[in-house]
C-alpha cells in the first residue's frame, strides 16, 4: 500500500512542478506541460514493455519495473489490450481496469471507475477541469506500452464524473 502512495504523491508533485514551470495560462503552457507529462509517461510504460534481465528483479517484489517477458508475447491485438487492462493496471494501480470495449475496427475504450490518481480530487465537480492534466502521464504510459510491444497506437483520455475516467486506444494501421 505504500508503492501506491508513494507513486500518487510522485505523480502530484510532477502535475504542480510541471504546472509551475509552464505557469503560461493559456493553451500553449497548458498544452507544453501535458505533452510533457505524456512524454514521461510514454518513457515509462516503454521500459514497463521492454523484456528484463534473468535475475534483475526478484519474483518476491510486488511491483517489478519491468512485466515478465513470457506474458508479452500475444496473438492478437485485442490479447495486449486485456493484457494492459488487467497485468499492466495491476503493476501500477494494484487493481484491474473495470471494462474494455471495442468496435472491432482498431479502437478500444478502457474504463476505470475509480481511477487512482484521481479519488483523492472526487470530492467536488470544481475539480472535473483539473483531471486532464493528471491523465497525461497514464496515456503515455499505454502509449508507451503498447509501443515496445510493436503497436503504434493513439491514446486519449476523458472524464465525465470524477473518478471514473475512459481512455480510448485508437491502434495506428501501418
């Protein structure tokens, strides 16, 4: 419980830091710390992605920075997606994604109705306008994801009532 704490104060405090930096109010400073955060994001679920060491990261610990190799191999696209809504959000949120549905055709929306990053701000819609900066960093972290496994991929993000939230995964056909 303390990994999930701690990542949720890691993650505050990179919004606030980034949002002080680019404290332009408008949308360029706004759009800067985003693709910021998105980046750091995409960075992350790329080493989450990339296959470990034999021995780097004992099976004892409950979040490995890196997901077992033998899970990444998939068949089909919709196989990675159930793949990040369940192996992937338990490595990082400690609790599985509450739906995934798709069209067939290449998009996917995940849905989670009690998003981590953002339970602590549920208390009031004042906040609703605040949530897109605490869902960049999780967008890159699928984008980046679904990067090493070999799909380049759109990721968005949308609240509608805090603190349930949707990303939608929409697969880029090369």
């Amino acid at each position: 419980m303390a990994d999930a704490a701690l990542f949720e104060f890691l993650h505050t405090e990179m919004v606030a830091e980034l949002w002080a930096h680019h404290s332009d109010p408008g949308p360029g400073g706004q759009k800067m710390s985003l693709s910021v955060l998105e980046g750091m994001g995409f960075r992350v679920g790329q080493a989450l992605g990339e296959s470990p060491t034999a021995s780097a990261w004992p099976k004892r610990l409950p979040l490995s920075p890196r997901l077992p190799q033998e899970t990444l191999a998939f068949r089909e696209e919709l196989d990675v997606l159930k793949f990040l809504c369940k192996d992937l959000w338990v490595a990082v949120f400690q609790k599985q994604m509450d739906s995934l549905r798709t069209n067939h055709q290449g998009t996917y929306v995940l849905q989670d109705n009690s998003f981590p990053l953002l339970i602590r701000m549920a208390s009031g819609l004042q906040y609703l306008e605040e949530a897109p900066k605490f869902l960049a960093f999780t967008c890159g972290l699928l984008r980046g994801t679904l990067s090493t496994l070999g799909i380049k991929s759109l990721v968005t993000a949308s609240v509608a009532s805090l603190p349930t939230c949707k990303f939608q995964v929409v697969i880029q056909k090369t």
